[in-house]
C-alpha cells in the first residue's frame, strides 16, 4: 500500500530552493552535474532547468540494491562517468541518501580525480539505516525512516513513474 508523503507541489518548491542555493554558492561558475542512474533522473532533469548557470550533465549508474529494499552492500558501477572532473566545480545529484555506503563510495572515487569543487545534492536524506557517515551540500527533504517510491525513486524498477513521493506501508 502506498502514502503520499510529499505532493508534486512540495517537490516543486524543494528543487526550486535547492537550485537557488546552488546558484548562490557558484556565482555564474559552471558546474557538472552528475546524474547517478536510475533514481536521480527525473530530479536531476527539473533540478538543472532551474539553474541558470552554464552546466554539463553526465551520468553514472551504480546499484547497491538490485531488486530488494535492503542494500547488498556490494556496489557495482555500470556506466561510468564520460567528462573530465578535474579542476571542474561537481555536483553529484542522488536521489535518496539511505545507508551512505552507495555515496561514500562515489564520492571517494570522484575525490580522487581532483574537481575543483565536489558537491552532493540530494532529493531525499534518510537517516534510518546510515551506516557512514555522509553529509550532502544541499538537501530537499530530511526523513527519518521508511521506504519511498515515486519521482524516480523506484522499488524493484517499479514506480518511478509517480508524481509524488509516496512511502511503502506493509
């Protein structure tokens, strides 16, 4: 069974505070997005139509989760980034932090190709099964528990499609 637990109209309002705060911060710099796939897509599409500043969008698809609600662990990266980050300012853009191993990993493996700035954006920042410790620069909703679906985020590639964000009552 399925909650709402953030309407369209929230969602709307949060992408455009995070934009505005990622316009602030860089000035008129250009930034590189990075869309980390599947989940991110559809926030990372409304995210950069609000930012007015010069951006390259690449992409990034890594699984932690295949089709179960708990995280395997193991992370598998499946497409790797295509643009050069260095000396470059880099937001990678998640949909949901959950148990930070996912992000901890992309992180230090960015890090490591020496971007000028390193930033993370995320839609959702759950705090329930955080195992590393991991902050993001810019954040829509803080929850503490449960399982979304909804605005890309999906549960065994089901439900991305949804306008709202809803939560997974069992």
């Amino acid at each position: 069974m399925l909650k709402q637990l953030f309407s369209r109209k929230d969602i709307d309002e949060a992408v455009q505070r995070l934009a505005a705060a990622i316009e602030r911060d860089f000035d008129n710099e250009e930034i590189i997005f990075i869309c980390l796939l599947k989940g991110s897509f559809i926030f990372t599409s409304d995210l950069v139509r609000h930012i007015h500043n010069p951006s390259v969008i690449d992409f990034m698809r890594v699984s932690s989760y295949g089709k179960g609600m708990q995280s395997k662990g193991a992370i598998t990266i499946t497409k790797d980034l295509e643009e050069n980050i260095q000396g470059k300012n880099v937001i990678i853009v998640e949909d949901i932090i959950d148990s930070g191993l996912t992000l901890k990993y992309i992180y230090d493996m960015l890090i490591a190709k020496e971007p000028k700035t390193l930033k993370i954006c995320a839609l959702v920042d759950k705090r329930e099964r955080r195992t590393i410790e991991i902050k993001a620069d810019y954040v829509g909703f803080t929850i503490d528990s449960g399982f979304i679906v909804g605005y890309g985020i999906d549960y065994a590639e089901k439900y991305r499609n949804l306008p709202d964000i809803y939560i997974i009552e069992e």
